[in-house]
C-alpha cells in the first residue's frame, strides 16, 4: 500500500511524499522541517529524494535531509543542486527498492532548462512544469521548448494524477477566465477548487484529464486557443508554439 501526500512548505509550495508502512521518498523538499517532522510523526525512513530543477524552493532541503537520511539525492545535471547522488537526463527509468518504485523520466525543459518530470505509479510528478490551470513561467526556456514538454505529458494517461509544486491553482483559475470563460468544464472546475481551498484543503492531485479540459496551457491545440492567439498576436495561422507562446505572454502581462 502505498499513500501520496502533498505537505505544504512555504507560502504556496508541495512538498510530494509517497510512502508504504516503512519507507518514504520525497519531491522537490525546498524547506526540510515539515518534511522531517511528518517523517517523525509517521516514523517513517526517507529513502530518496526526487529534484525536479534548480531552484532552492525546490532543493533547500536536499543538504540536511542528505546528512540526517544518507537518502540517495536524483536530479538534473545542474551542479548548482546541492547533495546530488544521481544525475538524470531525461529518458531513463529511475528504480527504487524501499519502497518498490518504478518512474520514468522525462525532460520537461521550459521554466527551467534542466527541468526533468518523475512519471509512475500513476501519477506525474511535474514540479514546476504544470501547475492546477497553469504552468511555469519561461524563466530560461523558450515557447517552443515548453510546447514540447508540455505535448510529451498530454501523451500520459488521462487518468494519471498530476502532482506540482506550488498551489497557484485559483488564482490560475482567475487567468483562464479571461481568455476561456465559456469553458464549462473550466466554470465547474471553479466551484469544485474553491470549495477545496475554502475548506483549506489541497487543489491537488489534479488529473491530466482535468487539465487537458480546463488548463489553457495544456489547451494550445484546441479550436478556442489558437483563436484568441490569432487575435492576440494580429496574425493568421500561429503555430502550436505560437498559439502556446501567446497564452503564456497574455499570463505574463496578466500578472504584471
Ligand atoms: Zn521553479
Ligand atoms: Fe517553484
């Protein structure tokens, strides 16, 4: 038996555990202490940590999670990512024994370009490459690139739960509106994440189904999307990277 748990860390971050009755591997740990204490509380061993990308609200903890552990530490080729102990490029199939794990990487460059995404036991484990309605900025990658990434996860499963690190899923929702508000699927999505949050529980898991039907960032394919992309960049016929780079230019611009 295995349990998937989202700790919040931080103002807005997730920290993902998954975990049998002994054993526990983490995702993206940026701060150690409420992994720690929920580590404590379950008396459960951490075993391994999976790093999506470099940045610290990501791997702040991989350091003294390392010393208190010896887990192994899995992430991209970046040597600013403290502690690692295992490079992944992208491609492989990642093994683990305690508990019994099986993932396959994928290379989801984009926000970052080191950016690798952690796929099984049917769940995606997407750090900041998909968020519930969004998806990350384009802090060093390009449109292009993020399109790709972002087609290789609409091939998963539509059933596979969709685990990110941040829960920005409302105010995304907010963004959408603007640019999709006769989406229905996008309208009862509303209801169902505000009720959560006002509830204070987690928007996430999502599942790749819902955010293929409510998430314009995963929507650049669709008739709707490449509409207002031709509307927001003034010309004909944008291409899925076009179509994709204007959604998240309208983003950008939204945010201020
Ligand atoms: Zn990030
Ligand atoms: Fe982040």
């Amino acid at each position: 038996m295995l349990t998937l748990k989202p700790l919040p860390a931080f103002e807005d971050n997730y920290i993902w555990v998954l975990y049998d009755d002994q054993h526990a591997i983490a995702v993206d740990p940026g701060d150690p202490a409420p992994l720690i204490a929920y580590l404590d509380t379950h008396q459960l061993a951490l075993t391994a940590v999976l790093i999506t990308h470099h940045h610290r609200d990501h791997t702040g903890g991989n350091t003294t999670l390392r010393q208190r552990y010896h887990c192994a530490i899995y992430a991209p080729d970046n040597p600013s990512i403290p502690a690692t102990t295992h490079i992944l490029r992208g491609g492989e199939i990642l093994n683990l024994t305690a508990p019994e794990l099986h993932f396959s990487i994928l290379a989801t460059p984009g926000h970052t370009l080191d950016h690798i995404s952690y796929v099984g036991h049917g769940s995606l484990f997407c750090g900041d490459a998909v968020f519930g309605c969004g998806c990350g900025k384009l802090f060093e990658g390009t449109p292009a690139m993020m399109a790709a990434s972002l087609d290789a996860i609409m091939a998963l499963p539509d059933a596979t739960r969709v685990c990110c690190a941040h829960e920005y899923t409302l105010s995304n929702i907010d963004f959408a509106k603007t640019i999709d508000g006769s989406n229905q699927a996008l309208l009862e999505r509303e209801r169902n994440d505000r009720t959560a949050r006002s509830n204070n529980q987690p928007t996430l898991p999502s599942t790749l189904a819902r955010e293929k039907a409510t998430n314009p960032f995963l929507r650049f394919h669709a008739p709707d999307m490449i509409a207002f992309a031709t509307r927001y960049l003034n010309r004909p016929n944008p291409s899925p990277a076009d179509v994709f780079g204007a959604i998240r230019a309208a983003k950008d611009a939204w945010d201020g």
